[in-house]
C-alpha cells in the first residue's frame, strides 16, 4: 500500500505541470479512495458507475486529474485517485448533486467501507 501511495505521489507533479519530475511550484489537493466491491454480478454494476462518476467528475471546475483504478487478480477492487486543485475544489466536488448520487448508488454494492485519505501535495 505504501509503495503505491509513494508511487502516486511521484506521478503527481507530471501530471500536473505535463513534465517529468516534481514541480516546483505545484500545489493541489490529492484523495485516494479504496473501493470493495461484494463481487459476483455487482462488479460489472460498480465499473460502469465509477466510469460516470469519473467523467461526471472530470468536468467539474478545479479537477486536476481523476483516474479510477482496477486491481489486476481482484477484480472488485478500485481505487480512485482525484487531484484537486485546491481543498475547496474538492468540498465543491464532495457536495455535489452527482457525488452523493454516487454514493448513495455504490453503498450496497460495497464489500467494506470506503477507505478514503486526504492528502496535500507538497510543494
């Protein structure tokens, strides 16, 4: 799990400047949220709500970056990585009509609860 975390937080400034290596300047605000999914049919019912959701997402002032990732060998597992430009952007985002709609949809499809982590960049 760190690996991973560490790994993201070095992809990060790319992503945003557009350049390899960190940005100097770069500031953002960056969740990484764990998904389980029950399993069986409610897979192929999560994947194409969490395709929404991101592109749902992707349109709304202050977003960065929104990539949701699957799992390889464990298919109702996801992860998804938001960067925001600025904490605000993200209560926007987290209070907004299709994010509780989101939520509401994905709650009984869920294995476990969300494990959702805030993180600032660095810059």
């Amino acid at each position: 799990m760190r690996r991973i975390l560490f790994t993201l937080a070095l992809l990060v400034p790319t992503w945003i400047s557009g350049q390899p290596g960190p940005a100097p300047t770069a500031k953002g605000y960056c969740v990484v949220t764990h998904v389980d999914i029950g399993g069986g049919p409610l897979v192929a019912q999560a994947t194409a709500l969490l395709r929404e959701y991101a592109a749902d997402s992707r349109k709304e002032p202050g977003s960065v970056r929104f990539e949701i990732l699957q799992q390889e060998g464990h298919p109702n597992h996801f992860t998804v990585f938001e960067v925001w430009q600025t904490r605000k952007a993200y209560e926007g985002h987290a209070a907004a009509e299709h994010t509780k709609r989101f939520r509401e949809k994905l709650l009984p499809m869920l294995g476990s609860p969300l494990d959702e982590r805030l993180e600032s960049l660095l810059p």
